[in-house]
C-alpha cells in the first residue's frame, strides 16, 4: 500500500514546458501570417454611360490579349510608359475594356502596370 500512496500526484512540469513552446512558436509565426503576397485592389464595375465628362484613359484588352489606347495597339514592354505619358491629360483614373474572350492575367497585367504608372482609379466597363 506505500506504493500507490507514492504516486497520488501527476506532474505537470513537462506539460507546461510544452505550452510555452508552443506559445512561442505562435507568437513567432502569427506576425507572418499578417503578409500577402499579392496587394489587388477590387476594380469598380461602372457602366459606360457614367463615363461621359470624366477624363480617362481608355484601354480595349482585346479577345487575342492585346492592349489598344486610341485605336492604336500597344505592347505590354510600352504600356507603362504610354499610360505615364497620358496621365496628365486625363487625371481621372483608366478604364479597362476586356473582350468577353480575353485572359483575366492580361487585364490584372493592365492593372498592375496602371499602379505603377500612377493611376489611383482603375475601373471596368461590363461587355
């Protein structure tokens, strides 16, 4: 009977040391988990009619992925540039005019280098 008298106490100093592992390695891995990778802002649907007054710069992203501003086909190498160029002429912001068979990468192309070139207001006309 002194044997089990010996053992009416469980300790519990590994389990704590096991917590507080585990509490650093959260308080570790938490702040990391706070970045993206990726920083997309949402585009704004608008319809074309609300377009009227605005200065903007229009961009067609064509059904064969390629980029038209004033009716004249740009490359994805001068698209940044071309947009700087017109910024100050038209202030309020780029639309984007997708064809209903484009890819989706080249219009977040688009956009990405819209951002780059300074344009706060990115939209997209439905069609």
């Amino acid at each position: 009977m002194a044997m089990r008298d010996s053992f009416n106490e469980i300790n519990i100093t590994p389990l704590t040391d096991i917590f507080l592992v585990l509490l650093i390695i959260m308080m570790v891995i938490a702040p990391l988990l706070d970045q993206q990778g990726l920083n997309l802002a949402v585009p704004d649907v608008v319809k074309q009619e609300d377009l009227k007054d605005a200065k903007l710069i229009t961009v067609l992203v064509t059904n064969d992925n390629k980029y038209v501003i004033n009716d004249e086909e740009v490359s994805e190498d001068n698209l940044e540039s071309t947009i700087k160029q017109m910024l100050p002429d038209n202030p309020d912001g780029l639309v984007i005019q997708s064809e209903p068979d484009s890819v989706h990468g080249t219009v977040v192309k688009l956009m990405d280098k819209a951002r780059n070139a300074g344009v706060k207001n990115v939209s997209v006309i439905e069609g």
